[in-house]
C-alpha cells in the first residue's frame, strides 16, 4: 500500500499540486514521519506553510525540527489533536487558503458512516476553496489482499499483537502475547480486511483492572481497513459535501490518490446530498426512481416518527445498503433509523434533522 501510494505520488506531485489553492497552508491530518508531505513540497513552492496534526506529541516535536532544519523558509506550525473533532488551525495559517493532506488509506480505518462525518468535518475546518488530497486503498482481488496483511515478515502480525502490548503497558494488563496469533481475513460482502487476534488456548487475562475468558479460537477484533472503488470513494465524498476533481493510481491499480475541493458548506445542499445518494427522497408513500434507475418507494418505518424513508429496491446491491447510510451521516442528516432486513433486502432510512422537502 504504501509502496502503491508513493509510486502515486512521486509520479504525479506536479499534477496534484495544481489543485493547491495559493497560497497555502497544508494541513495533514495524522502527520506522522512526514514523509510524504515532503514529496509533495518539493512540487508545490506555493505551499507556505505546513501544519502537522498528531495525537503524538513526541512525533510531532521531533518532525518540526526536522523540517525546519530542511526546510528555512517554510513555517512548520503543529498542532497536538485528534482529527475526529473539531480543532483550531494556528493563527499564521487562518488568513491563507487551505489544503488538507489525508495519505496512507486512514479514511479506511473508518466505518464508512464514520468516513464520510470525517469528510464533513474536514471541509468544515478547511473552510472554503479547500482542496483535500486523500489516499484511499482500492478493492483489488483478495488473495493480493491477503498476501499484503499476512506478509512474511510477519511486520502486520507484530503490528497487531502490539496491541496487547500496549494494554499491558498503558492499561495494567497481563496479555501473555505467545497465548494469540494474527489473523487477517477479507470480508469480501463488506470490502474490508479485518484484523484479528486469536486466542491459542483458553485463557483468562486482566486489564485496566477487569477481567476477561477467552476461549480457544476465540478473537479480539482489533481492526478493520476498508477498501473502495473509485466510484464509491466520489460518491461518498459528494455526498460530504466536496467536488472530485481528480484521481491517480499506481501502475498496478491498487490505490489512489484523491483531489478533492469544497466550495462553502452550504453548497453541499440538500439537492445535492440526495443525488449523491443516487437516490431521489421523498415523502412516505411516494414512489419513483432512482438516478439509477433502481425502483424506490418510501413507506413508514416501525412506529418511528420520520421525516424521510428510503425503501431500496431489490436490486440494491450490498454495497448501496451499507453505504447510503453513511453518505446521509456524512452529510450531517443522520440515518435516524436503519431497518435493514437482509431477506428482503429493504433498507429504512430517517433523516434527522427534516430535510425541508
Ligand atoms: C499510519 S501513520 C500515517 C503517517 C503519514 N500520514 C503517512 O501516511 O505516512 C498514522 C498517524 O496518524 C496518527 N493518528 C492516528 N489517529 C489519530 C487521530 N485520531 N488524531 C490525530 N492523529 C492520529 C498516528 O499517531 C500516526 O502518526
């Protein structure tokens, strides 16, 4: 993945750096080492500033000083948040247009509800004439999957059982780390790899001062990376309110790299969201089409009290169902209710607050 990305990016800085808005302050959430950063720097002279957000403060001190050694005339400005909530951009970064910087498929790690809030929340930080250069991992066959989080090395296995690791050390816990084994599967259904860790044996353990069984072959559910086509990565982030105005990927179309750009937040209209959807709303009862052509009727939803309900026909794919309500979250309209019936293949959705139809 991150060989896939660098490759993106090496070959394509002049290109994506077009899209910056000058001048610029770019702002990568979860900054880490930089590294990246640094390769689109060297296209983007326009790039005024730079502001690094890290929940680790160690990483962040260390990488300022480095980059202002590297680079005199560029102003590092860190910030210590979690990029899930809203934070303050440093002042010396207010007045100057905004790029926001998001590599390495973390937008993956999300829940895709979770995803397009964070689009949302992005934009709302980046304010308008924002640009957004996001990596995100692509659907691909699943034994390339497999093989990349089961790699030989075992680099993937030790990054999982560090988990149990730092329980041990930050939460008290006496994980025996010999007692699990990595496990990584592709939940073809849901596009995501999950992350798993196995226990051996039966096993009790304590930490943060309580205790846990495991069974034999029970798992800790650790994480989950999320994989999107190109198609679904544009909706949803249309349906987040920004514009998709390029895409590049790797030689091997394995990943991608995003352009994105938001006009104001309220452009992303109600009118808007909706189409994003693919999916016309309208008031219970009424029937019509989808932009795909998909038959949809709206009908009331338990004893719910709605603003909208949304009935996919039966030939929604999986896909459609999991993802509408994220697009609808993402957009700040909250899938108030989700019905989903996997028999019928239906699914219910509530908008709150109303969309003013
Ligand atoms: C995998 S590294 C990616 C670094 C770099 N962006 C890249 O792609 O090479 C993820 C970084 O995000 C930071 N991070 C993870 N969750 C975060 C959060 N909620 N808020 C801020 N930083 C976070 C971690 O501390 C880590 O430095």
């Amino acid at each position: 993945m991150t060989r896939c990305e660098l490759e993106i990016l090496r070959e394509h800085a002049g290109d994506i750096a077009r899209f910056f808005p000058a001048p610029s302050a770019l702002i990568e959430f979860g900054s880490g080492s930089s590294k990246k950063m640094r390769i689109l720097l060297a296209a983007a002279p326009i790039i005024a500033a730079y502001v690094p957000v890290d929940i680790s403060s160690q990483m962040l001190i260390q990488e300022a000083q480095e980059l202002r050694r590297d680079y005199p005339r560029l102003a590092v400005l860190p910030v210590e948040a979690d990029f899930t909530k809203p934070f303050a951009l440093p002042a010396a970064a207010t007045g100057m247009a905004h790029t926001g910087f998001f590599p390495g498929s973390t937008i993956g790690n999300f829940e895709p509800h979770e995803a397009g809030a964070f689009l949302r929340h992005a934009g709302r930080m980046l304010g308008r004439r924002a640009a957004l250069i996001i990596g995100v991992d692509l659907v691909k066959d699943a034994s390339i999957l497999h093989a990349a989080y089961n790699d030989e090395a075992g680099l993937t296995a030790k990054f999982n059982l560090n988990l149990l690791a730092r329980i041990n050390r930050e939460l008290d816990g006496d994980f025996d780390l010999e007692g699990f084994d990595h496990r990584a599967l592709y939940n073809s259904a849901r596009h995501r790899i999950e992350m798993h860790l196995v226990s051996k044996t039966r096993q009790h353990v304590r930490a943060a001062g309580r205790a846990f069984d495991f069974a034999a072959g029970e798992t800790i559910h650790t994480e989950n990376s999320y994989k999107y086509t190109l198609e679904h990565f544009t909706t949803l982030a249309r349906g987040a309110g920004w514009t998709p105005v390029a895409v590049w990927t790797d030689s091997g179309k394995n990943f991608s790299v995003h352009a994105l750009t938001f006009q104001t937040d309220d452009a992303c209209s109600v009118r808007r969201r909706k189409e994003a959807c693919g999916a016309s709303v309208f008031p219970p009862g009424e029937r019509c089409r989808s932009a795909h052509g998909r038959a949809l009727r709206s009908r009331p939803v338990l004893n719910y009290k709605y603003d909208v309900a949304i009935e996919l026909s039966a030939h929604a794919d999986l896909r459609s169902r999991s993802l509408a309500p994220a697009i609808f979250r993402g957009c700040g309209l909250s899938a108030g209710c989700q019905h989903p019936d996997r028999r019928q293949r239906r699914l219910a959705l509530v908008s709150a607050p109303p969309l003013g139809l």
